[in-house]
C-alpha cells in the first residue's frame, strides 16, 4: 500500500491523505489584506490534499510587510476568510493557517497607516523587498519592542488563532523559519536583547514558545503546529549555532501534545534537519522540502515524517493528490506569475484533463 495516499491523524487534525500544501505568499489578497474572491477558488481546487496549510498570514497590522498579503486581525478578514473555508470543506478537505509575522522583513510601503516595523533588536535586515508604490526598496529600521510590547505581540498570536477558528480554518501553524519575527528572536544576529527574550538560547527560543503555548491555550494545542528549518538565512538571518537553537525550542514546547511540527532540510552543508527532529522532538513531522511523488513515498516508506508537504508543484498542479495517484506527468510553474496580481498563474492552471 502506498502510504502517500493513507490516512493520518496529527492531533485533532484527521487527513485523508499524507499530501500537504505547502504554504505558499501569492500576493493576490487586496490592498486591505482582506482575502479575495480569487483566493477561494484557488483553495478550492487544491482542496483534495490531506491538509492544506493557506499562506502566511499576519497577526497584526504590525506583521504585515509584503504585498498584498492576508491579515487575520479584524473581522473583514475573518469573514473573507470563511468564504476560504467553507470551499474547501464543501470539496471535504481541511485547511489550517499559516500565522506569519515579518518583524523587520517588512517595508512601510506595505502596510497600512500607523502599523509599525518591530523586531527584537533595532538591526535593520540587509534586504530588499517589492512594493507595488516604489518597487524594490529596503526593509524599515525596527523599533526595538519592550518587553511589555513582546507580551502584546504574544496576545496578537492568541487572537490571531481564535480568529482563524472563528473563519472556519481547522488550526493554525506558526511560521518559525525564513527570518521572521519568531526566528529573528530565536537567532543570535537578530536579537541582542538583555530581558528574558535574549541571551541564552532558552531566552531566545521563549518568543515562540510563548505563542506557542498561547495558542495551544486558547485553541487546543491539537489544532496548533509550527515550522522549522534549523540554519536558514534567509532575511539575512545570523545564528551562532542553529543546531543548538532548534533543539531548544522543541525542548521548550515538549510537553504540549502539538499537532505538528513542520521541519524542512537545511541549506547548511552537514546539518540533516529531519534527523535531528527525529531525535528531539515528541510531536508528529511533516517533511518538506524538494520531494516528488516518489521521494515522498521512499522518505515514509523508510519511517522519516509521518506526511509531506508540496509546495512549487501546488503552484501548477492542483489536482497533485490525483496525479499522484494516477502516475501522470506534472505540469511546471510559471516563475513569472507567482507573485503578480489576478487569475493569470493562480487560479488558470487546469486539472489533469480525462
Ligand atoms: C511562491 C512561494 C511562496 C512561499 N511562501 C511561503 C510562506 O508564506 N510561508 C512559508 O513557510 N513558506 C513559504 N514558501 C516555501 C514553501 O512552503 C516550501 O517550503 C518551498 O517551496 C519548498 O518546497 P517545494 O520544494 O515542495 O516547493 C513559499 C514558496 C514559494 C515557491
């Protein structure tokens, strides 16, 4: 039996499949980070995987930064949001939200009027971003936030995820990677802070495993997973020892019964990520990262991850659990189109035609 295709229960989350979507930015949210139209159908179509987990999403207007991304912290969003929802339950698939807050990877011109760029240390990251007014332009100096505003941030985590109950979305994952504000605490270069949030990497690794706990808290921590990929530098992300990092935040979380945790390979030569969540962490793996259908299987087949997760061959194929099934070939994305707004390379890519 092809265990591609059998079931899998991860916490309270029953997947009728072990073929995850990976979460994927589009950029085809509205100006107001409000979900579009265009948004349920996409989600629609990609419904059949055992779990899709939708884009990263901001918590706060604070966590906004990209372009036309999704928020989930009022109640336009949350009701956009249930249009999301309810299609993908509708085709009888389950769907959990990505909760992505950019910290100092964001750009004034993306984000609404009065929200701030916010960090643990005020050091700028060494990167440049799109903006639909200005086109390439640096990343915002941060202000530094106090330990009373880390706490609020932590509620903004909390809110965010019985929000995303509240729109129908069967849990959330908070996005701990590519050098967002969870990995800027997390990471050495990041955070310089002298308060309970920085210094000792058990300092540093208490950011996320406050939220963590927080929304496990306020949503189960069953319908609650979170994502890895120990050493990434993306975002201009310095860590001492990346190894060390990872293994304090899953020691950190240990005693909740999380649904998941998310883990893909790392970049860094030597560092074998799957391994070494394989011996820390107590919660179930989805392993991403660079599989095909047979990769996929092989990695299950020989016991490493418990589900796997797409995320470029989602971009084109939305009927990826099909095709997997039937053996078919598979269609390649268009680079050009990932982050543009409209239909064109989001919603046209069609079905395996019978
Ligand atoms: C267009 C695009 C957008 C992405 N956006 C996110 C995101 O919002 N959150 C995240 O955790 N990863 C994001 N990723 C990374 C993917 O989730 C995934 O880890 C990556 O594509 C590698 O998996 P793959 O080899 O199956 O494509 C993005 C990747 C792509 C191609």
């Amino acid at each position: 039996m092809n265990l591609l295709f059998q079931p899998l229960k991860l916490g309270e989350l029953n997947l009728a499949n072990r073929i995850v979507m990976a979460p994927m930015t589009r950029s085809r949210a509205d100006e107001n980070a409000v979900p579009t139209e265009l948004m349920v159908e996409y989600y629609r179509q990609r419904a059949s995987a055992g779990l899709i987990i939708a884009e990263g999403t901001a918590p706060s207007a604070d966590g906004l930064g990209y372009c036309r991304t999704p928020g989930i912290f009022n109640e336009l969003q949350v009701s956009a949001w249930r249009k999301v929802t309810d299609a993908v339950h509708a085709e009888g698939g389950l769907i959990v939200l990505q909760l992505m807050h950019v910290g100092r990877a964001a750009s004034r011109y993306n984000k609404p009027e009065g929200a701030r760029t916010v960090a643990p240390s005020a050091i700028r990251a060494n990167v440049q971003l799109y903006s639909d007014a200005a086109g390439m332009v640096d990343t915002d100096e941060p202000h530094a936030l106090t330990t009373e505003e880390v706490q609020a941030v932590v509620e903004d985590y909390r809110r965010a995820a019985i929000l995303a109950r509240e729109a129908g979305f069967d849990g959330v994952e908070l996005h701990c990677t590519s050098g967002y504000l969870p990995m800027q605490f997390m990471a050495s270069g990041s955070n310089q802070r002298t308060d309970q949030y920085g210094g000792s990497v058990a300092n540093r690794v208490r950011f996320p495993a406050e939220v963590l706990a927080a929304m496990a808290d306020s949503i189960g921590a069953g319908r609650v997973g979170y994502r890895m990929c120990p050493g990434n530098p993306y975002n201009d992300i310095v860590d001492e020892d990346p190894v060390a990092t990872a293994v304090a935040l899953m020691q950190a979380v240990a005693d909740l019964p999380l649904a998941y945790l998310h883990i893909m390979r790392s970049p860094v030569t030597g560092l074998d990520a799957f391994a070494l969540v394989e011996e820390h962490s107590t919660v179930q793996l989805i392993i991403n990262d660079g599989f095909d259908g047979e990769s996929a299987e092989r990695s299950l087949d020989n016991g490493h991850g418990q589900a796997v997760s797409f995320g470029r061959h989602y971009v084109a194929n939305p009927d990826l659990v099909e095709r997997l099934r039937n053996a078919r070939p598979l269609a390649t994305l268009n680079r050009k189109t990932l982050y543009t707004a409209g239909a064109e390379g989001y919603t046209d890519y069609p079905a395996w035609a019978v």
